[in-house]
C-alpha cells in the first residue's frame, strides 16, 4: 500500500451484479466480526463519506443527468467519491487497526464503467489506482448470482434509479462476465460466493473464507 500509509487492519470488499445481497452479507459480515471482537467499519460505495453519498445522488437517482452520462464523466465521479473514502474513511480505520468490511470499491467501476459503458480497461484500472492511492483489499468476495435471479430481487425495490431505464439482461450479463474475469486474472485477492441460494447459505461460506484471516 504505497502511498497509503501504513495498514493494520484487514481491508475487505464485497462485490457483485445487482442483487446479489452484497449489502446484507456485508452487514452480517461486519456484526459477525464484532461478535469475535475485531473492531469493524462498515461502509459502502457509492457513499461512505458526504460527498460519496451527493455522487450518488448524482450517479444514480438524478433523472436527467444520470441517464445521460459521460462514460468518463461516470468514471470520474464515482472515482472521486472513492478517493474521498479511501482518504476519510477506509484509511484511517485500517491504520488505527480496525478491519473495514465494504460493499463495492474500485472492481465496481471495472466491472460497470469498464465493461458495462467500455471505458478502457487499461485507463480505468490507473484511474483506480490514483483514486486510491493504489489501496487494493485483502481479500473480495464476488457474490454471483444468475442475471435473471439478482434483477427479480432488485425489482422489489422501490427508488427509481438509472439501470432501471437500460436493456438490464444484457448489460448486466456483461457485467456479471466482466466480474467472473476480474475474479479469475486475480486469484489470490478473489473468492467467488454462489449468491442464488439462501442469506445463510452465503453467511456460512463468506465466514468460512474470513476465519483464516482472524488468526
Ligand atoms: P446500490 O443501490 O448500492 O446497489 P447494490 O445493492 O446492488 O450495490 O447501487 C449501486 C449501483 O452503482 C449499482 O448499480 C452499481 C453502480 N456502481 C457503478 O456503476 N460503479 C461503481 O464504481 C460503483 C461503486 C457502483
């Protein structure tokens, strides 16, 4: 972690497609960590800090201005929120010791901004790279569901958001595909979870791959 300072605690992301519980696992995760006595950060991207939550807004739930994005523009907001969580929030708690359990971070905007709206892969990995000051996790679980199963669950949500308006299935596939290769170029920071089955079920396995990180 160059420029980041020196790190102490243990740095986890959970990533996925829409739907497929990362929110939820990350909080049983966080409150499970708890329970063992590891001081532990939850937070979240887009969010985590003031400005990460206004991108949000912006990115997401803005008619008008986040349907009709840049596909730089996007890259370069959601990036900026993450430069201002990693320096305000991830940071700082991983360098008094604590551990931060985060759901989505930099593979989130390979994923959506590189695959999904073809930045260049080669751009946007450096762009993450500055915007963290190179801050990669320890360990990312990628939860993977079936495209279908992820956007039935997200259709029971109520706030309108941008995705809503775009050709989901194929996107998303493209997503989803874009995810199971970042996860197999890098095989020691990845673990993939099956996200289709029970909240337990994945509770279980994601606990299962962190205990080894608790000694
Ligand atoms: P959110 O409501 O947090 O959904 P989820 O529970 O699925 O995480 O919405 C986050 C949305 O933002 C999601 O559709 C993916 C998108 N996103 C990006 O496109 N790039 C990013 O870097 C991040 C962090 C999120």
């Amino acid at each position: 972690m160059s420029d980041a300072g020196v790190k102490r605690g243990t740095f986890i992301t959970l990533e996925g497609p829409e739907g497929s519980g990362k929110t939820t696992a990350a909080r049983h995760l966080a409150e499970w960590l708890r329970t063992r006595g590891t001081p532990t950060v939850l937070t979240q991207e887009p969010g985590g800090t003031p400005l990460g939550e206004e991108v949000r807004r912006i990115v997401l739930h803005e008619r008008g201005m986040s349907d009709d994005l840049d596909p730089r523009a996007d890259a370069l907001l959601f990036a900026a929120g993450r430069a201002q969580h990693v320096a305000s929030v991830i940071r700082p708690a991983l360098e008094r010791g604590d551990w931060v359990v985060c759901a989505r971070y930099l593979d989130s905007s390979l994923a959506y901004q590189g695959a999904g709206y073809g930045n260049d892969p080669v751009e946007l990995r450096r762009l993450q790279d500055f915007a963290t000051y190179g801050l990669l996790p320890d360990l990312t679980i990628l939860l993977d569901v079936p495209v279908e199963v992820g956007l039935e669950r997200t259709r029971r949500r109520s706030e309108w958001n941008r995705f809503e308006d775009t050709e989901q299935v194929a996107f998303f596939e493209t997503v989803r595909a874009a995810y199971l290769r970042l996860a197999a170029g890098e095989p020691d920071r990845f673990r993939v979870v099956d996200g289709s089955g029970s909240v337990e079920a994945a509770d279980d396995a994601i606990r299962a791959l962190v205990e080894p990180l608790l000694a």
